[in-house]
C-alpha cells in the first residue's frame, strides 16, 4: 500500500486556498515572462525607477548625437538631394527618431502617477541632457559659434513639442483609469485619481511655458512652433496608445486589444505626413493638391517604420525595468498579482 503522501490529490488537500493561488502564480506563463526578463531575480521599486528613467534618458542622448553627427557628416550630400522622394527620406532619417524620443520620454514622465511639477522635473532630466548634446554637438561638428541665434530656434521648438506632449499625457491620465506606473512593492498603496490639484498644476505649467515661448520666439519661427506642438500631440497620442497595449497587464492575453496597434502606428503616420507636408511647401513651395498627396503619403511610409521601431524599442526598456500601465480603479492586491 503506497504512503499517502505520494498521493498529488493528498498533498493539494493539506495547503491552504492562499498556498493554492501562489502555486498557481508561480507555475503561470506570466511569472516565468518575468522571471526571464529580469533574470529570476527580484526588482525592487527604487531599481525599477531608476533604470527606466535611466535607460530612456541614455537612449535619447545616443540618438541625439548619432542624429548631430549624421547631419554634420552628410551636410553637403543632403544639399546635393534635388528630388523631393530621397530628401523627404534623409530628413525623416535624422528627424523622426529624436522627435519619438522626446515625445517617448515626455509621455513616460508625464504618464506616471506622481505630482504634476515632479513629473515636470523628471521630464526635464529625461530630455535636457539628449536635447543639449545635440546642439553642443552639432556646433562644434559644424565649426559654428553656440550664440543666440544657434540654439535658441532649436530650443523653443522642442519647448513647444515638450509643452504639448506633456499637456496631451497629463489629459490622457485625467480623462481615463490608466496610468503608468513603475514596478511597486509589496506595501502598494492604491493609486489616486488624477485630480483638480493636478488639473490646477498643468495649468501653472502651461502657462509659465508659454510665457517662455513668447519671451524667446520670434514671428519667423511661428510655424515651427505649431509644426512641433502637432507633432508633440499625435506622437505622445500614438506612444500612450502603444503603451496601454503593451504594458497592461490585463491586456497580455488580449489579442483584439495588441493587433490594434495600428491605431497608433495611424497617429505615428500622420506625424510624418505632417512633416513631409512642412518641408514640401517650405523647400518645394508645393501646394495641398491632390496630386501631391499620394506622393507625401508615399514618402511617410519610411519615417512611419522609423517612428514606430524606436518606440518599440523604448517600451521594450520600459517593460525590462518593470514598468506597466494600471487601472487606478484596481486594487493594489489585483496590480500586483499581474507583475
């Protein structure tokens, strides 16, 4: 007669409903996803914040001084392109990458669950040190002197992306559950709604922004002003859209919810039909007819592959360093039973 401990049936029967669920956990594809990601070992919640905010800021200094050295490098060969196709594809080369970049950093600050001037200052660590490599960069590749009228134009043009990307992240949270959240520990506490104090916040942000803008731009620059707040909008639109998909843990084993990644790879094209549309009436002085269309939307494939391939590659940092979008109106417990 066999011991009645060999007995699986037996064995279940002597461990509590609690020992049950973790067993259950632990032997769960999820869990060994996690397990492979960081190696088997524990993440605690200061390491997971400062590899991501770490990681995306490291990422965003590269390709700024690859994007610095490859305009510096290829300055007279972009000069020689008289066609509209290959010069539509060098810039998108050298401007869709830090443009996702910045947009990709602004929404991971602004997109967390943390006051709203916090959030401002991690964005500001996140992109000033990318956003200054290039210029210093740039200046001294070129052999030009760093005064006013180098940096200043390219300064308030990424102040403007940054104001709208961080307006349009700070909306989104307001206006739905979700949230970005960091890899927290066992003492999680619920995560409170974003609120009028945060509203209240955005607003002091915006306006001393803007009030920045006015100080600094000039009337010639207007345009690129707005060319860059559009592209902040849909871009930082496109990159939360990706991150809700692909970060939530309630919507790992969603396949409707992943195949609609196309939504956003939809704001990703209409950036780069933005720009193309920009440069085509400021270099080509092309008209918005209906010939030209299908041309620029021809030539936004590129860039929107681009776009899309260095915000995957962002997500993928994030979701390494444990970082995941939650429901606020979900339990501690019920968050971190998905990690």
């Amino acid at each position: 007669m066999s011991d009645s401990t060999d007995d699986p049936k037996s064995l279940l029967s002597d461990l509590s409903d609690d020992q049950i669920a973790i067993s259950q956990y632990m032997s769960s594809r999820s869990y060994r996803r996690s397990l492979l990601q960081s190696g088997g070992r524990t993440m605690y919640a200061r390491e997971s914040i400062v590899g991501g905010v770490l990681s995306i800021t490291m990422l965003v200094v590269a390709i700024g001084l690859t994007v610095a050295l490859m305009i510096a490098w290829t300055q007279e060969w972009l000069g020689s392109l008289g066609t509209f196709l290959p010069m539509m594809m060098a810039i998108q080369t050298v401007l869709v990458p830090p443009m996702v970049a910045i947009s990709f950093a602004v929404a991971m600050a602004m997109f967390w669950h943390r006051p709203v001037m916090l959030r401002v200052l991690v964005a500001i660590v996140m992109t000033v040190p990318g956003s200054a490599t290039f210029i210093l960069v740039l200046s001294a590749a070129l052999g030009e002197p760093l005064n006013r009228d180098f940096w200043i134009p390219p300064f308030a043009c990424l102040f403007a992306h940054f104001l709208a990307a961080g307006t349009v992240a700070v909306f989104v949270q307001l206006f739905t559950p979700w949230t970005l959240s960091h890899q927290s520990g066992p003492r999680a506490v619920s995560i409170a709604p974003t609120n009028l104090l945060s509203l209240f916040e955005l607003t002091v942000f915006f306006a001393i922004g803007f009030a920045v803008l006015l100080a600094i731009s000039t009337e010639e620059m207007i345009l690129g002003l707005a060319f860059f707040a559009i592209w902040g909008s849909l871009s930082t639109a496109a990159i939360i859209y990706i991150m809700t998909v692909t970060l939530t843990p309630e919507t790992e084993s969603s396949d409707s919810l992943r195949h609609r990644r196309w939504i956003a790879i939809v704001f990703i094209f209409l950036c780069v039909v933005a720009t193309n549309v920009f440069f085509a009436m400021s270099m080509y002085n092309w008209q918005l007819s209906l010939p030209n269309l299908p041309r620029i939307a021809a030539s936004s494939l590129y860039g929107t592959a681009l776009g899309s391939g260095t915000c995957e590659i962002m997500v993928s940092m994030l979701r390494s360093s444990r970082w995941t979008v939650v429901n606020r109106r979900s339990s501690p417990d019920d968050r971190s039973a998905t990690r």
